[in-house]
C-alpha cells in the first residue's frame, strides 16, 4: 500500500524498441523495491510478463484485454486501485511507483485519459518513451510510433552498444526534431538510462532551456512556436485550446507551455498530449522566467490550419518547421524556456 503520492510512468515505444529490456534492467535494481508493474501486450500470452519475472520479486499485474490503447478502461483502473490498495509485504516499504508497459502499438493519450479519472490517488504521470538507435526515425512511417514519441516526457535512446559513435552522437537532436520537450536520455552507461528513465518525478517540474538549431525534422511532424500577441483572459485562452483540439482532432500530437492570462500573477502552465488537456495551473518561477510561449506539436498540418483558429490573432507563430518547407531557417526554433 502507498503512503503517499506515486509515480506513475506510462513506459510506450514502438514494437522492438526496447521497452521490456529497459524495464526488466531496471527492475533488478535495487531502486525498483518501491515499485509495481502492469504489463499489457496484444495477444493471450504475456510473454514480457514472463521476461520481467526475471529482474526480481516485484508486484504485477497483467492486462489481458488486447492493446491497451483499445480497450482501456474499468480493467485498467481496478488494476491499478488493487496495486495501491494492496499490503505490501513485510519490510518492502510503502510503494512509490508504478510503471504501465504498453503494447509496442499502444496509444498513449487514452492511457492518459484513464489515469485522470484516478486522481483521488494524487499520481505524478509521466511518459517515458523508447528510441531505436538502429531504426532512427524510420518507424516514424507508422502513427503509433510519432504518438509515442510526441507524448513522451523523457525519451530513452535504446541499443547504443549496436550503432557506430556518430549514430549515438546525433541521436539528441534527432530525438528533439520529433519532440523538442522531452528529457532525452542518450548515454552509453546503461545503468545510469535505467535508472534515469524512472527517477522520481518532481512536483514541480523544473526549467530547462530547449536546445536551438533543430536539424533532423520528421518529414510529417510539424513544430510551432506560437506567442500571445497581447494580453490574454483565462476565457479566450481555453476557447482557442478547445477550437485548436477540435480543428486538428488526432493530427494533434503535444502541447506545452507558459501563458498568462490576465486574471492570474503567475503564469499559467498549460499542457496536453493529444486533444486531452491537463488542468491548467499557475505555475511558481523565479526572475527571469520566460516570456510566454507554447510548443505545438501536430502531424500532417500547416501554418495556415492554425492561424483562423478562434479567437483569431490570439497566437502569432513566429517559428514554424515543415518538411515541405523551403525556407532555409526551417528546421531552427530559437533558445527559448521550457518547463
């Protein structure tokens, strides 16, 4: 049973990727004694569950309704209330985290949905996605694999033994041209990923500077940096997110940023992954925070789709990366803060 609040990590990837050896790395160590897993795989055998036994005594449970993307639910949601509400076992100490293997073809956004109905357990959520060293973005071809990596908080670059020095060197900014928000976690010491990946999460997420000079863009990700062109209310702010979800519908891929409305000192910490917002909340910064910003991922869309959005003229796009694009400062966003 917790005694506090959880971690929860969504662990999503592409199919041979790397998930399961990451988790099972992680699960003989000895960080893992305050943990419990869930395993979801398509199909009746729970082979990675199987595999996972291996890296240590651990709780866990097995979905067995299909992709869990699919038919996410009650299933999902009792699982999770049985593992906090559960003894422990004497002398295991009270359980700090929980991680969700999903299926190599999970959607992580209907995860994420299912995890706010549960938030009587107050979990800090985050995703941790996998990147194929020896794939790069060529699985990118499929949507599973741009939702995954869009959705991530941190992005764990897998298989760096198997690719030649100047893979794993351009491997963070490969990573950043798809989701220039995520930690990127790219280090040949493979206990330091493991347990990096799963580090306590913070309550308040700290502030970092987002890396300039974006170079390797996917060719159906578009990146846009939209800034407020004036004051903005709290009222005009959620009716552009909610037109904005509606215009791009499932095209809609991330959104992360600092806004402030007029009727709040502090700034606003917006954020969603898909068309499934995160209460906004007024968010804590020191002297020389940001000027207010949002990062906008999105597939198989253009600048001109976002600028009618209502209220119109609320966001002036000042950094837009396409790959139909010709101009020469498109793969670059400027150094900007993100949270």
């Amino acid at each position: 049973m917790s005694d506090g609040a959880l971690d929860f990590f969504v662990l999503t990837g592409f199919l041979g990727s790397g998930k399961t050896t990451l988790l099972r790395d992680f699960l003989g160590s000895p960080e893992a004694a305050d943990t419990a897993i869930i395993v979801n795989e398509v199909g009746q055998i729970g082979l990675d569950g199987v595999v996972l036994r291996e890296g240590g005594d651990v709780p866990m449970a097995m979905l067995s309704n299909g992709c869990v993307c699919c038919q996410v639910g009650s299933d999902l949601a009792f699982t999770i209330d049985r593992l906090i509400m559960s003894p422990r076992l004497d002398g295991a100490g009270p359980l700090r985290r929980i991680i969700l293997e999903t299926s190599g073809l999970s959607m992580p956004g209907p995860v994420l949905r299912t995890l706010a109905t549960l938030a009587e357990h107050r979990m800090k959520v985050a995703v941790v996605g996998t990147f194929d060293l020896t794939r790069g973005t060529e699985v990118g071809a499929f949507e599973e694999a741009i939702a995954q990596w869009a959705a991530s908080h941190r992005i764990v670059a897998t298989k760096a033994d198997l690719v030649a020095p100047d893979v794993f060197t351009e491997a963070p900014s490969a990573i950043a041209s798809i989701n220039p928000l995520a930690e990127v976690i790219a280090t040949t010491d493979r206990a330091s990923a493991v347990l990096t990946a799963f580090a306590p999460l913070a309550t308040t997420p700290p502030l970092r500077e987002m890396s300039a000079g974006l170079t390797s863009a996917h060719p159906r990700i578009a990146l846009c940096l939209a800034r407020p062109t004036g004051d903005v209310s709290y009222s005009d702010l959620a009716a552009w997110l909610d037109n904005l979800a509606g215009a791009l519908g499932e095209r809609l891929l991330r959104i992360k940023g600092l806004v402030r409305v007029t009727e709040a000192k502090q700034p606003l910490l917006v954020e969603s992954v898909g068309t499934m917002f995160s209460p906004p909340r007024p968010l804590r910064v020191a002297d020389g925070a940001p000027s207010p910003f949002l990062v906008i991922i999105a597939r198989d869309v253009e600048q001109a789709e976002l600028e009618p959005v209502a209220p119109a003229g609320l966001f002036q796009f000042s950094s837009w990366k396409t790959p139909d694009s010709s101009r020469s400062d498109r793969l670059t966003m400027k150094a900007e803060w993100v949270v």
